[in-house]
C-alpha cells in the first residue's frame, strides 16, 4: 500500500488509535494539527526537495517519483534544474524544511512562480502552507487507493 504520509507512519497509527470521524482524511489531517510544531516539522522535513538529490539518486517513494514526474519534474532542461536548485536551497535557508506543494495539482511554471512567491512568506505562514499541501497530497493518495472517504 502507498504510504500516505513521507517517512511518517506516525500520523496514521495515532489516526487508526483515535475514534474515527468517518472521514480518513479528516481523521489523519486532525492527527498533523494536533501535533507539536516539532512533530509537524518533522512532517515537513520527511519530504523530498522537488527535483533535489532523492530525485536524482532514484531514493525517492514510489508515490514522490510518480508524483514528481507527473509534473514533469523528471524530465528538466539543464536551465529548468538550476533554477530548481537554487530555489530550493534559497527555501529551504529561509525556512530550514523543504519545499511543499502538491505537485499533481499543477506544472512545472506553476509550482517555480509558487516557490518564487512563497520565498517573501513569514516562516509560521509556510509552516501552515506546507501542511496544507500535504494535506492535499495524502487527499490525493487516499483516493487512488480508494479510501478517500473510508477509514
């Protein structure tokens, strides 16, 4: 089964102890919420850099890989890849985690104008944005396993 959360099996095993809202989303999204911020930036440090190293040494998920190359982010010019780096490492100094964005839900211009813009963002905002994006991400992987609404 896909691994709903990147390197974080926490979130759904405190999820699977909790009573069930009948939504799993909403049951694991309470889980990453109620969390320590420490826990929640553990979260967001499990996540690969889009189009970094994991990418290139083939260490990523089989749910990041699909993901990312669903945004074509496996097939970038030298030019598009520089950008990429260099915005990565501008992010992730700002903010000390990577960047997140659920990549199935836009293109490669559209997710480098996001980080371009989310670099002028206050770190507390980013922190919030990117567990909103992982929010977005699980959504997804829930629905292709068939559970988006089931426990």
């Amino acid at each position: 089964m896909t691994a709903l959360f990147e390197h974080s099996p926490w979130v759904e095993a405190r999820a699977d102890a909790m009573p069930s809202r009948g939504d799993r989303h909403a049951d694991l999204m309470a889980v990453v919420h109620a969390a320590t911020l420490e826990e929640q930036l553990a979260l967001i440090r499990a996540h690969p850099e889009l189009a970094g190293k994991a990418a290139i040494d083939r260490t990523l998920t089989d749910a990041s890989a699909a993901e990312q190359a669903s945004a074509g982010l496996d097939r970038l010019s030298e030019d598009e890849f520089a950008r990429f780096h260099a915005l990565n490492a501008a992010y992730r100094e700002r903010f000390a985690f990577p960047f997140i964005i659920c990549v199935r839900l836009t293109d490669k211009a559209g997710i480098l104008a996001a980080m371009e813009a989310r670099l002028a963002n206050e770190r507390e905002a980013e922190i919030a944005a990117a567990i909103a994006q992982i929010g977005e991400i699980v959504r997804l992987r829930l629905k292709d396993v068939g559970l988006e609404d089931a426990r």
